[in-house]
C-alpha cells in the first residue's frame, strides 16, 4: 500500500487565523512540487453539515460537486488548487457521533460500553485516514476547525495524537498557527499567547512540530528564537505569516518562509521538482495591475457578513484577473431596496448581481432593484433565489401577471411562477434535502450564456428546493424573456436571459462554486465583459 503522510494544521490563541487559508498554501507549494495532495477539514460542531446553518453564523456554505454541504474552506481548498473536494472531505461531530450511534443502534459493539475514547476517536481517525486509503495522494492535510483548548475540540486533538503514535513520527506532521500580536502601549510583539497555545497543545498530548505565527509586522531573528525556544521546534520551524492585502499572497509567502521544505524534511521526501508557481505568480500580477476597473452590486440579504458570499466574491477576483480588471464590489442590503432610494443606489453600477438567499425577508428589494436593472439596462447575474426574483419581476411588470410569486414566499398566490420541485412536496426533514450538486444543463445554441461556455452541455452546482413552474412558464416566455437551459433528463429551467438587454443572465444553479484561479468561470467573466463595456458606453454618452 502507498506510503500517505499527513499534515494537520491545528489553531491556537484565537479563531479566524486563517488556517484554511495556510493549509490550502501548502498544498498549493506542495501540489506545486507534483505531489498529488488533498485537503479535508474536521469542523467540532454537532450540526451534520453546515446546510442547516443560517450565513450569519460561519459564511456560506460551500457545496461540492457530489452535493456537499460543507464549510466555506473547502471553497479556498478548490480554487487555490482547481481540484475538486467530495462528500469525504469535511467532517462534523455530528456526523462522527451519527455514524457512531447508528453502528451502536444496529449492534455493531454489542456489549461494550461506547465512549468517546476509544469509539468516537476510532471513527475520527478512520475519517481522517480514509482519503489515503481510497483516493490517489501522496499528502493529506488535515485542517482541524476551532481552537486548540475549546472542549469541543478535544476528540480530534486526542485523535492525532494516537495517529502520531500510530503511524509513526516520520509520517505525521503537526502545523500549529498561533497569533503574536503587537502590544501599541510597550510598542512590543508578545510571544507569550503562542507560548501557553503550544503548552495547551501538549498537555493534550500533541507536540507542534512547525508554529505558523500570525503578526502583522515581522517576528525578527530575536522573536522567532524565543517562540522556538519556549515552543520547543527548531528556529526554521518557526514560519512567520504576516499580514497580507489578498489570500492569494499567501503562497508565495509560505514559499519565502520554507514551509513546504520544512515539512518535506519532516516526510524525509525528496522533491523531484522546484516548486513552479509560474502561473499563480501571473495571476497575481494581473489582480495588483489591473488595466481597468468596473463597480459591480451585489444584492443580498446578508451583506452584514460578507463570508456569505465568499464564492461569488472569489469569482469577482478571479474574472477580474483575466480581464485585468479590478472589480470593486458595493454591497447592497436588500433591505434598503425601495422605489425611492433605487436610482441612488444602482444608477453609478456597472453591473449587479442578486444573490442566493432563503425565506421571504428583503424579497421586495430584490425585485424592485431587478426591475432598475432591467429597464435601465445594466448588466445583471441572478443566481438561484436571484434569478427566481428576475422570473416573477418580468411576470409581474411585463407579462402582465400581477401576482406572480413563488410559493416560498406566498404559499397562496395564484400564479406561483415559481414553485416547489415535485420530488421536494414529500419532504418533511431540512438537513441535506435539497436538490444538490453537479447536474447537467443543455444550452440554446443562439444564447449569451452558450457564447460565454461556448459548449452545449455544461454540469454546474446546485442547492435549492424551488423551480420554475413549467406549467406557467409557456405563459411568460416570449422572444425577449426566454429559457435558453434545461436539465436535459428532467427539462427543468435552468438559465433565463433577456435578448433586448445588453446582458441580462439568470441561472438556477451555482457557477461561483467552480471558480478558481487557474479557471475563472466563464459566466463571470462575460458578466464583468458586459460591465466594462456598459462603463465603456455610459463614458461615451457623458
Ligand atoms: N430559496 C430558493 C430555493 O430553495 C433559492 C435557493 C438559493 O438561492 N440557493 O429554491
């Protein structure tokens, strides 16, 4: 059997560290060396995923090709790496315990007494070595979610600890990230937090064997030999990780400091190659001179955590790039949306996106803003919930359907233009039911959207529980508003765009969740197009 290593990235001092972001860096250098690397992360709540949980509470939620519900890291781990992740690769406690009670309910320990040592830790450490059994890698990194000392945490901390023991020093690697954070009033950086992290970190069992140290100024020789001392590492295991303008730098910072190095040495691996990180280094370059520069909306109902649209933001940055573009996003509470205040929130856009969303809170905003954007022309993305709003919009104020809704929000319309997917009438249970994942789409050959993928078939993301009606939509449709995607095994609607419109897309699915850096979706990419050509335009008429 291969020879897995695995590396598991643990936080200290405090959450938001960014430890997704430093795992997904190391496997970006990692990958970059050509070794085959996956990222999976264990997250210490007791939902199952994170699909029942409200945006407000940990961003959005991310959703994988295989219909994953799972933790907006996963999306860094995909667009830093342009893999895709799976069902495998988030963990929750909950679905440790799920799993566990179910094994314990059909007899599977029948007379054992089940604890959390050793049969919750016995299934974390199966999860956690299961994609080095079925999966094709020669590095797994493990991201444990929360920090170190919290309760909750506690199993997984114990569980590689045994790994370690297990498999063998020369196979598990620790990666602790700590904060050193500068005291104004001694004018000092401390290192004492990092100090009683680590220590926590070894009451539990665990030694770190590299402390990735946040700051936003450098450690110094100085610093980073105390931090070695009092942490108990070698001063090169000592990575400083300074504060950055994009997550993007990351990599490349992670490469200065030798992380990747430092933990080969560790595996006793030998790369065969030096890490090229041409690519990504263009990338860069076009993201910090950028040639252009357009304003996009974005319209939602949870821009006071804007973790809630992590995809569609990343995406913005990803288009931008391949167009040398900066894309400056205003963010738009739909809440704010009224006829009066309309003109003066979208009139200076060059395109608006209307987001995701649930439930029937700002749903009048969405239209009211949908109906400025079509009648004055500005580009516009509706994705899901967005591209819904744009249906009942157009069959409301042109088709002449006053009352058109969807039964989400007004279960007693008489024209519910959009409405609840048959197969989801008999559903009773939130968690993991909607309609998720990849499915395929047919595109009208003479359409915007066919032009921007230019294929017929394309497979995007999807999580939802409404449709277009297909019993009313003959009733909307005409050579303006036209569905130009279907579901080709169910006819489901997928795509509307408006012909008499310089670019005007609605899309049932996701495409923010296939965006990454060495693949821009192309729908976002002909969407900021359309925006740098409207700027172009509005120039030329003032
Ligand atoms: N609430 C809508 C549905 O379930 C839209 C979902 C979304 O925007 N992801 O169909």
């Amino acid at each position: 059997m291969k020879d897995v290593k695995y590396v598991f990235v643990t936080g200290g001092v405090t959450s938001s560290l960014g430890k997704g972001i430093i795992a997904a860096s190391l496997a970006k250098l990692l990958q970059a060396q050509h070794f085959k690397v996956t990222i999976q992360k264990f997250d210490p709540y007791i939902n199952v995923d994170p699909g029942t949980l409200n945006p407000y509470e940990h961003g959005e939620c991310f959703v994988t090709e295989d219909g994953a519900e799972t933790d907006l890291d996963l999306g860094h781990y995909e667009r830093f790496l342009n893999v895709n992740t799976s069902q495998d690769n988030n963990v929750t406690t909950g679905r440790i315990y799920k799993s566990v009670i179910e094994k314990e309910r059909k007899g599977d320990f029948l007379g054992k007494t089940v604890q959390v040592i050793p049969h919750i830790t016995n299934e974390i450490k199966q999860r956690m070595l299961l994609l080095g059994q079925t999966g094709n890698y020669d590095i797994i990194i493990t991201e444990i979610g929360g920090t170190v000392g919290d309760i909750e945490s506690l199993p997984y901390i114990e569980s590689v600890r045994q790994l370690v023991w297990e498999l063998g020093k020369s196979n598990v690697v620790v990666i602790h990230l700590t904060l050193v954070p500068f005291l104004a009033s001694s004018g000092e950086l401390k290192t004492k937090p990092t100090q009683h992290s680590v220590k926590l970190l070894m009451e539990s069992g665990l030694i770190a064997d590299i402390l990735v140290c946040r700051s936003d100024r450098p450690l110094g020789k100085e610093i980073k030999h105390k931090i070695a001392l009092f942490g108990n590492v070698h001063p090169n295991d000592v990575i400083e990780s300074l504060d950055v303008c994009t997550i993007y730098d990351v990599p490349m910072k992670m490469l200065e400091e030798g992380l990747n190095v430092q933990v080969l040495k560790k595996f006793h691996l030998t790369p065969t190659k030096k890490v090229d990180l041409s690519q990504w280094k263009d990338f860069l370059y076009r993201i910090k001179n950028p040639k252009k520069k357009v304003t996009i909306g974005l319209v939602g109902k949870y821009i006071e955590l804007t973790d809630s649209y992590k995809s569609i933001l990343e995406s913005f940055i990803h288009a931008g790039a391949q167009l040398e573009t900066q894309v400056d996003v205003r963010f738009i509470h739909s809440e704010n949306v009224d006829h009066d205040s309309v003109t003066d929130l979208l009139q200076n856009l060059h395109g608006v996106l209307v987001a995701p969303g649930f439930g029937s809170r700002a749903i009048e905003g969405k239209l009211t803003a949908i109906q400025y954007i079509r009648e004055n022309k500005i580009p516009f993305l509706g994705i899901c919930l967005g591209m819904q709003m744009a249906v009942i919009e157009y069959s409301r104020n042109v088709s002449g359907f006053k009352k058109a809704d969807s039964t989400e929000q007004n279960l007693e319309t008489d024209f519910p233009i959009i409405d609840l997917m048959t197969e989801q009438k008999s559903i009773v249970t939130k968690g993991g039911t909607m309609r998720l994942g990849a499915w395929e789409c047919e595109l009208i050959e003479d359409s915007k959207v066919f032009k921007s993928y230019n294929a017929k078939t394309i497979k995007e993301r999807h999580r939802h529980r409404y449709e277009i009606n297909s019993q009313l939509a003959m009733e909307i449709t005409d050579s303006n508003f036209r569905i130009v995607g279907v579901n080709p095994e169910t006819d489901l609607a997928e795509v509307i765009e408006i012909s008499e419109h310089p670019w005007f897309v609605g899309v049932q699915f996701h495409p923010e969740y296939k965006s990454t850096v060495s693949q821009p979706h192309p729908l976002f990419v002909s969407f900021i197009r359309a925006g740098i050509d409207y700027k172009q335009r509005q120039l030329v008429a003032t």
